[in-house]
C-alpha cells in the first residue's frame, strides 16, 4: 500500500459521499501514486441519486485542482455510465483544464484488454442500475451471460458486505459458460479476493477500483505493475491492450 508523496503521480480522485472503499484503490497502488480524494454527494443507490453525483461536479473538480493533480479520476461506476463519461470529461476539463478519467472507461478498456466478451456480471445495485448496465454494456459489445448480485440500498450498505461472500457468489458460476467476471461497483470490499477468484475459476477478473488503477497507470506512463491483485493490474493484459487500443465507449 502506497500511503507516501505522489512523486510519480498525483490523482486527483472525486468519489461518493456515502462511500466506504475508497481506500482500496490506494490499497492497490504502487508506491509512488497517490490519490487526493474529495467526495461527490451520494446516499442511496438508485439511478436518481447516480445522476444527482455530478451536479456540482465542477465545483468539486476545482478542490482537486487546488492540489495540482496530475489527472481528476471520477470513481463511481455507476454514475459515470448513467451520466456519459464524455460530458463528464467535458465538464471537468473546461473547469479545470486537467484531464479526466472515469471508472467506465476504464472498466470497458479492462474487460477489452482482457479479451473479456461475455461475462458474468457480479453488483451491489439495485434492479434498476442493473439494466441500465447491461444496456450500456451490449451498446459497447459486451453481452453479459449472467448476473448475481447483493443488492443494497446504500453505498454504507455496499460497503458492508462482507468480501468473503464476493468470492462465493463468484465461485459459484460455471466457468465453462463465461469468459470473465466483471465485479462492478468501486464502492465494493473485493481488492483482496481478486486473484483467489481467478485461480478458482481460472478466467479474468475485472473490478472497478483494480481497473481504474490499471487505466491510470498505463495512460500516465507508469510501469509499476502490483502484484495479488489479479492478472489485469499484473500486467498480463498490457502488450494485448498496447496493441488493440483501449478504444472509447459509447454514451448512453
């Protein structure tokens, strides 16, 4: 865990009020990255609650600026695939003038690295998030075979569910029918389950927070790789993502 300067690089990171795990992407990262974190207000799970994230995203944009970051990352999977991660780039940059990132940009160059197609899909969300997921995801060719999900109606909530019972409801999938499980929600305690996932089923596993690392460092240069976190931000995707390109989603 990286808890030192950002001597190779300062990540200004706008996160959900409500949220519990925003530790996990420092967790994560190697030594050197530090992530400035301001929250976004969000209490409840729901998709009004998603869009109502970003409406003082400027604002809140501009704290981060204070710091000189290096790069704003708006980490809430969920909000930024309802909002558009385009007017959300375009939002920030024209307030700021510093680039931006969100988690689903970096979840769909994630699962495209991964040569991820068809996957299970694992949430915390409620029903309503969980179609209007699986829609932005067929509109970007990703044809979700199936979902499981816990789903809570708080980001505390979320939070709260244990990581042990992500391993289960994982590992209770049938490995022959997918190629990959996408656990989305940065909200979520997983970051310590990931590679014990994949050594169980033997498939790519993508997370929010572990992809959103992995986009980070790859776009800023950064060629420290972590370990234990599964074979994304290992690196074991990198030369197949340098070559195909991450590609950008569609708004919905």
């Amino acid at each position: 865990m990286s808890l030192g300067f950002g001597h190779l690089a300062r990540i200004g990171h706008l996160y959900p009020s409500g949220g519990l795990c925003d530790y996990e992407i420092q967790l994560m990262a190697p030594d050197g990255v530090q992530f400035l974190t301001t929250r976004l207000p969000f209490r409840n799970t729901g998709i009004a609650d998603d869009l109502g994230l970003v409406e003082n995203l400027e604002r809140h944009a501009r704290l981060l600026a204070d710091a000189d970051v290096d790069v704003i990352a708006v980490n809430c999977t969920a909000a930024t695939l309802l909002v558009g991660p385009d007017r959300i780039r375009e939002r920030i940059g024209a307030a700021t003038g510093i680039d931006s990132v969100t988690t689903i940009e970096a979840v769909l160059a994630a699962l495209r690295a991964a040569g991820v197609r068809r996957p299970a899909l694992l949430t915390p969300y409620p029903d309503e998030v969980v179609e209007a997921e699986l829609e932005f995801l067929r509109s970007n060719g990703i044809d979700v075979v199936t979902h499981l999900g816990l789903p809570r109606a708080t980001p505390v909530e979320q939070a709260m569910i244990e990581p042990g019972s992500w391993f289960g409801l994982a590992t209770s999938l049938d490995p022959s029918t997918i190629d990959g499980v996408l656990l989305s929600c940065a909200g979520i305690r997983v970051a310590d389950r990931l590679q014990h996932i994949e050594d169980r089923l033997g498939l790519p596993v993508v997370a929010s927070n572990q992809a959103l690392l992995w986009h980070l460092l790859r776009t800023r240069g950064i060629p420290a790789r972590p370990s234990r976190y599964g074979a994304l931000l290992a690196g074991g995707f990198d030369e197949r993502a340098d070559t195909a390109g991450s590609g950008q989603p569609s708004d919905t």
